[in-house]
C-alpha cells in the first residue's frame, strides 16, 4: 500500500517542490522528514512498499533503489545522510545542521558515518542471528555504544547549543532500538548502562517535532515480530 502526505509551511516558495520517497518504520527515512519539519520545509511523503517498489523509486534511485530519496524540483538526491547536507546547504534557516567550522563539520560526518556503519549495521546482525553468533553481534554493539557514549558527555547537544546533523542521525536510538529490544526480549541499550546517551536524546524530545516523529510504538512491535518470525521460518 502507498499513500501520499503533504506537510506544508510558510518557509519556502510556491515554486519549490520537494518529495520524499520514504518507509514509516525506516530510522533512516524518519530522519530526513524530521530535519524538512524543523526547517520549516513544506514536502509531500510518498510512502513505499519495499516488498514492491514503485516505478518512481527506481526511476529516482536506479542505482541502489532503496529509500530514502529526496526529490527537490525534479532533482533526486539519496542516501539520509547525504540528504540531510542537502537539506542544510540548500534551505539556510535555522536549525543548522552542520558547523561552518571543518573540524566540527568532519567530527560530525565521522560520527554519523559511526553511527549508521557500526550500530545500526550491527543491530541488525542482532536481529537476524541466534546463539554464539548473536552473543558477538550483541558484544559488539556493546562496545559500539560505550564509545558513542564517552563522546557525548557532558555535550548538550553534539555540535552545540541546538539540535544538528548528528543529533538527527541518533535518535532513532530511543524510539527505533528500544522497540527492537523490546520485540527481540533482550536488554543491549538502557538508561542504567549508557545514561549520557539517554540524557542527550531526552533533550531532543523536549522539541515538539521531534517527540511527534516517535514511530508509533504498538504499530512498530508489530511490525518487528512479523519480520523476526518470518526470518525464523525461513532459518529452519
């Protein structure tokens, strides 16, 4: 099933056009949505069957076809986190995402590249492995997280005083990890074990439209076992 959203906002002119092409239960299509909403940028949301691609997505997306992709004036862009610069470099109200200064700039890809390369990618080997192969997977995302959690002490937000790039890519890590804990019955990522990185995304529910981008939790359980159980049944 596809449907169609539009989000609309004063920010941007009549003449723009901006489409994402996204999955509801996909941290990495939320986040691109999220940072359109706290820009301000008006975009329509075309919601994609991964099961059955649309014509539309490979069209803009040949090369991996895989979502998200931003379409801004008949331009396609892929990729979240190519995305996100895209939308910093392009629409210059605040917030902004990403510092003017290099260090701080490279700091961020670097960590938001951490992010999506070691911890979600292991989680991943989390979810769809068992015995040994799983008590590694989960020893690794472990580790993964107790250096993200030494990097974000004492930091109210990662670049700053305000939320950005690498604040985005994160914080699925409340919303999307802890349902996945929650649907797989074990216990990686708390507050109890990583209590700076629970404190640094608390901050980020104070703003509204980031507590209203949560995926709706009941809705993702769901969706999660029913994935889990058919990858058991085809494992045996």
């Amino acid at each position: 099933m596809k449907w169609r959203t539009i989000f609309s906002s004063k920010t941007m002119g009549d003449d723009e056009e901006v489409k994402v092409f996204g999955m509801w239960a996909s941290p990495y299509s939320r986040r691109v949505e999220l940072a359109l909403k706290l820009k301000g940028i008006p975009y329509e949301y075309i919601e994609e069957d991964l099961s059955n691609k649309s014509a539309l997505l490979i069209k803009h997306n040949p090369v991996h076809q895989k979502i998200p992709v931003l379409v801004h004036n008949g331009k396609s862009i892929p990729e979240s986190l190519v995305i996100l610069e895209y939308i910093d470099e392009t629409w210059r109200n605040n917030p902004i995402l990403l510092s003017q200064d290099p260090y701080d700039r490279a700091m961020a890809r670097f960590w938001a590249k951490f992010i999506d390369e070691k911890i979600l990618s292991t989680t991943r080997k989390v979810s769809f492995t068992t015995g040994k192969e799983q008590e590694h997977a989960i020893e690794e995302v472990t580790e993964q997280l107790k250096l993200l959690e030494n990097e974000v002490k004492g930091k109210a937000y990662f670049g700053g005083e305000g939320i950005g790039y690498v604040d985005i890519v994160a914080n699925f890590l409340v919303f999307w990890f802890g349902n996945l804990q929650e649907a797989l019955g074990i216990n990686i990522f708390s507050q109890h074990k990583f209590p700076f990185i629970f404190e640094w995304i608390q901050k980020q529910l104070k703003i509204d439209m980031v507590d209203e981008s949560r995926i709706p939790k009941d809705k993702h359980l769901t969706y999660i076992r029913t994935r889990l159980a058919a990858f058991k049944s085809a494992s045996k």
